[in-house]
C-alpha cells in the first residue's frame, strides 16, 4: 500500500469494517438498511405526488427531505459496498472531490431544509390563520431552493479547497467516503485556518438551525399546552415529537462529529457517528413520518385501493 500511495494520486478509503464474518454480516445490514432507505424514500416521494390530500406545504418539504435522503445515501452506500465485495479500495482524486461535493451540499441543504420544516410547523400551530399566507407555494419554493443553492456554494467552497491543497505521501483515508476532516489529516501544510472555516460552516448549517428548530418548538409546545382541544393537542405534539425525533438523529452526531477540535477526534468514533446521518437517518426518516403519522396512513390506503381497483 505505500508504494501504492507513493506512485498514484488516488486516494484509499480504509472503509467501515475490515473483510470478516463479523464484516461480512456488517455489510448484510447496511445493504438492507439501503435498500429500505431506497424503497421508504421513493414511497414517500410517490405517495406524496399520488395523493391529492399530501399536497400541502409540509408534505411538499417532506418529498424534499426524502429526495436529498434518498440521493445522500446512494452517495455513499454503493461505493462502500463496492470497495467491500471486491477489495478495491481507490477512488480517484476527481471522484473523491465529487462525492465530496455531494455530500456536503446534501448534508447542508438537508440541514436547512429541517430548519424550514421547523418554521412550517411554528406557523401552522402559533399562527394558524395566517398558515396559507405565510407558507405560501412560492415561500416553499424559495424555502427549497434556498436551501440546495446555500448547500451547494457550501460545498462547492470546501471542495475547491480539498481538491487543491499538498497531501503527502500516504492516501489512505481512514473512513468510509471522502469526508473533508479525515482527507484534511493528510495534508502536508498547516490547516488551522481551514479548520475554522469548517467550524464556522458547521455553526452555520448546524448550530445555528437547531437554535431555531428548538426556538420554534418551544413557542409551540406553549401554544399546544394553551389549546383546548385534547384531540388538537395530540395530533400537534405527535408532529413535533416526530419531527424532533428526525432532528435529533440528524444533528448530534454531525454537531458532536465537526465542532471538536482534530486532537479530541478518534477515525473509529468518527466513522461509528457518520453511520448516523449518512446510512441510519435516511432508511429512519421515511419510517418515522409514515408509522407516526395518520395521514400519511390514510394516504398510503387510499393509493392502494386505487391501484387495486386499476388492475382489477
């Protein structure tokens, strides 16, 4: 492998788990947990555009969510899954920027986009009346784009900068994929500088949207606690508590991950939390929004009985 990394500008993704049973049933796992990302993520995407009663702000955010999961995953998964069924472990420097890439700007916009589906349910819950008005088509719009042109200039900025600083002669990436801080270890020139922009970003994309997801929720858990209705009250903290549960999957281990500094980071601990937000939340985030959520049930239902009465 040395003389590999001395004579060739590829890099070497060191990957999850070494060849093993114990590797082996390792890579089972994943493999289904893709697979059900792949068919959760596609369902959600086509129940929603099926079902007339889904066409609603938050749903339409919801198909959002589950195209950036669905693309996310596959941007890692594949590759992982190949580098272990046939020992090819490289990757070019130019597939490595792109996946990179990837990753950053879907990890970015997913970021955003959780916060814009904190605010959908601010105003649904505290300004009910003002609900069409304020989370109109068009802000829905804006709210998505928004979210894949911020996470993509991200991206793009971080990326330009891993594709052109001196590495040394080991290319070995201890991880996975092509995350920017374990490729940043094998520069040849200090990188201070650059680490605080990756915390800065990280506060940006990260601490500052879950200060305004818990800011939000907290104004509507006190205006649920003011509702009357028992039945209103349990359908609004049954969305929140599902919607908190997705954030919390999403951003601790990618807070806890990019915020401390390289001497209090380990690969192994690194590798363990990317799990998280790249391959868990993704197969969980269909799952969470379908089983807790009675009117995407309903839907799932009624698409059914269509289907069903289609071929009969």
């Amino acid at each position: 492998m040395e003389n590999y990394n001395q004579t060739s500008t590829d890099f070497i993704l060191l990957g999850l788990f070494l060849p093993s049973r114990i590797g082996l049933l390792l890579f089972i796992l994943i493999v289904l947990i893709f697979l059900m990302a792949l068919f959760g993520n596609l369902s959600m995407i086509l129940l929603i555009f099926l079902d007339t009663h889904l066409h609603t702000p938050m749903y339409f955010l919801l198909s959002q969510l589950s195209l950036i999961d669905l693309s996310y995953i596959s941007t890692i998964v594949p590759k992982m899954a190949s580098d272990f069924l046939y020992g090819n472990k490289s990757i070019s420097f130019t597939g490595c920027g792109i996946q990179s890439f990837f990753f950053l700007a879907l990890g970015g916009a997913e970021a955003l986009l959780l916060a814009s589906m904190a605010y959908d349910r601010y105003i649904a819950v505290c300004f009910p009346l003002h609900y069409l008005i304020r989370m109109s088509k068009r802000v829905c719009v804006l709210m998505i784009t928004g979210s894949w042109i911020i996470g993509s200039i991200n991206a793009c900025a971080h990326t330009v900068y891993i594709l052109h600083i001196p590495y040394c002669q080991s290319r070995a990436i201890n991880h996975f994929f092509c995350d920017v801080p374990a490729m940043v270890t094998l520069a040849c020139t200090d990188t201070w500088v650059y680490e605080g922009t990756v915390f800065l970003s990280t506060t940006i994309f990260l601490v500052f949207p879950f200060i305004g997801i818990s800011c939000s929720y907290g104004r509507v858990l006190l205006a649920v606690y003011r509702m009357k209705s028992a039945e209103g009250r349990k359908k609004a903290y049954l969305t929140c508590s599902t919607h908190l549960t997705v954030v919390t999957f999403y951003y601790a281990p990618f807070v806890y991950t990019y915020l401390r500094p390289r001497s209090l980071r380990s690969p192994t601990e690194d590798k363990v939390l990317a799990v998280f937000y790249t391959i868990l939340t993704p197969m969980l985030n269909p799952i969470i929004y379908s089983l807790r959520n009675k009117e995407v049930m309903g839907a799932l239902t009624r698409v059914s009985q269509r289907l069903c009465s289609v071929k009969m």
